[in-house]
C-alpha cells in the first residue's frame, strides 16, 4: 500500500511540474519579444513587399525630413520611441495609430498616409512597449499598454499644440493595437480630448485570443493550461489573462467606436466581434470586410477602408 501512494505521489508531482512546465512555455512563448523587432530596415521592405504604392511616398518624407523620430522617458523610467509627422492644415486634430502584436511602427504608414493626406491630421505612431525601438522584456497583450498611449495623448497634445484650436484625438488601432484602444475606451483616466475609436480586428480578450491559439496551433484544451499561465502571467507581470478584457472596457466606453473585421479571420476569430459590438453603449458603427483575413481590411479595399474612416471620424469630431 505505501509503495502504491508513493508512486501515486510522484506520478502527480511529475503531472503538476509537467502542467507548470506547459504553462510557463506557453507565457514565454506568447509574451517573449521579437528578436528582430528593433530592424526598422526589415520593417520598411516589409512594408514595400506588401504595399509597393508605399515606397514612393515614404521616401519622400524621409527624405524631406517630414517623418521623425521622437523618443520620450515613461512614467516608468523606459525609453519608448514614436514616429511623427505634422499636418499644417491640422487645425489641432492627431490620429494616433497603434500596431499589432510583434509588429512596429513603420509597418502601418499605410493608415498614417490616409489620416495625413485625406484627414488632414497630424500623425503619431508608437512602438509599444518591447516593440519597435520602445524598451521593454514583454508583450503587454494591450492591456498595460493603454497607460502607455494614454500617455502618448498627452505628449501628443503639446507637440501638435496650437493655440488657435482644441486638441483632438483619433486613436486607431489594428490587432493587439486594436484590443489596446478598446482598453483605452473605458479607461477612467482617458483624456477627454479623444473624439472617437477606431479599432480593427481586435480580440475579445487575451483569454479568449490565447486559448484560441492553444487550441489552434497546439491542440490544447484550456483547462488547465490557461488557468496556469495566467496566474504565472500575474505573479510575474502584474495582470492576469482574464482582466485584460477589451469587452469588460468597451461597455464602460465614453468614446464613438467603429468596428472594423474581416469575415475570413481565423487568427482573431470574426466571431469576436458581435460581442463587441453588442457591449458598446456609445454611438457606434462596424464594417465587416468580405473575404479579408487577420489585419487585411485595408489590403482588401484601402479606398473603401479609407472613405470608412474618414466619413466616421469627420462625423464625431468636436
């Protein structure tokens, strides 16, 4: 009888460190950095590769020194870094444009141009915290990354200031950025200077994103695995999966919000947006693009993607 609960006991000891094992691979392989996230040079012939009408436009303004570089010292003592570009006919009015998961800022000059050229806004685009050329060891998942961009708000609203007009603010974001401005929407500390939202194939919840994943990539079943990471997710990073939820914030958002999903998403499920959608109490507006998979509304019809957010953000400005 001792013999059996002996090995009973290290037969549950060996199961418990092999789930503790799973669950910290799977925290470390989700929220662990690129390795090549500080390679603007990569991140620039990526852009050209999948938009080549990019390049010319691109070129020009860094050549002409129109699109800059800023770095800023956080709250937190990090370094974090931003691209720029004013609009002299702005009138005090920013479009904020946040990238996705293990992505950068350069990457999405595509909505930058549209919100410079046809918006006649000034343009700002962080890299988030461990992306681009910010600091930081760790994938926020856009959760403690709203505190970050609500800050850029406000760094924003001094380095665009004029006098003749109030500072307004778009905030547009894709992916993980998209989850990251639904954080913000129902923030409490979220600066009244934002018109309105805009969010593109955003995720429900880190929960329900990653146990997507766990399922799809490793066919893996939430329990117990979930459960595991995201207590090790709050003992090492301060949050927990299941807090970090975009539709616990966007039913508490005091921020108009256009809803943007491509029906053959698969990475961010289309089934996440009714949700969404649904939970949102302010005025609000979604567009599901036909056939376009994960971050490719813009890809599938940038006219139409453009016309979109241009007549929604014109409509909610003050």
């Amino acid at each position: 009888m001792k013999k059996i609960f002996i090995a009973a006991l290290a037969i549950a000891t060996i199961l418990v460190i092999a789930l503790f094992g799973t669950g910290l691979y799977m925290l470390t392989y989700s929220l662990t950095p690129s390795d090549s996230r500080s390679d603007m040079t990569k991140a620039y012939a990526r852009l050209y590769k999948e938009h080549p009408d990019m390049k010319q436009w691109t070129d020009s303004i860094r050549e002409n020194k129109l699109l800059r570089d800023t770095f800023i010292i956080m709250p937190n003592g990090e370094k974090h870094h931003a691209l720029y570009m004013r609009n002299d006919s702005a009138k005090g009015r920013t479009a904020i444009i946040v990238h996705g998961y293990k992505d950068c800022a350069p990457r999405f000059l595509t909505i930058a141009r549209i919100y410079h050229q046809q918006a006649n806004r000034n343009i700002l685009l962080p890299d988030l915290h461990g992306h681009g050329l910010s600091e930081g060891d760790d994938i926020q998942m856009g959760w403690k990354d709203r505190h970050d961009i609500i800050h850029w708000t406000k760094v924003a609203e001094k380095m665009f200031a004029d006098s003749s007009y109030r500072s307004s603010i778009v905030l547009h974001g894709i992916s993980m950025g998209a989850a990251t401005v639904m954080n913000i929407s129902g923030d409490e500390s979220a600066p009244e200077n934002i018109d309105c939202i805009v969010e593109d194939c955003g995720y429900s919840s880190v929960w329900d994103e990653f146990a997507v994943q766990l399922h799809d990539q490793f066919s893996l079943p939430e329990f117990p695995i979930m459960h595991i990471s995201s207590m090790l997710c709050k003992m090492k990073h301060g949050w927990s999966f299941g807090e970090a939820s975009s539709l616990r914030q966007i039913s508490k958002s005091r921020f108009p919000i256009l809803f943007i999903h491509g029906d053959a998403d698969t990475f961010v499920p289309f089934n996440m947006l009714r949700p969404l959608y649904d939970a949102a109490r302010q005025p609000k507006e979604k567009w599901v693009v036909k056939g376009a998979r994960h971050a490719e509304a813009y890809k599938k019809n940038p006219q139409e993607y453009a016309r979109r957010i241009i007549e929604f953000t014109n409509k909610y400005e003050r």
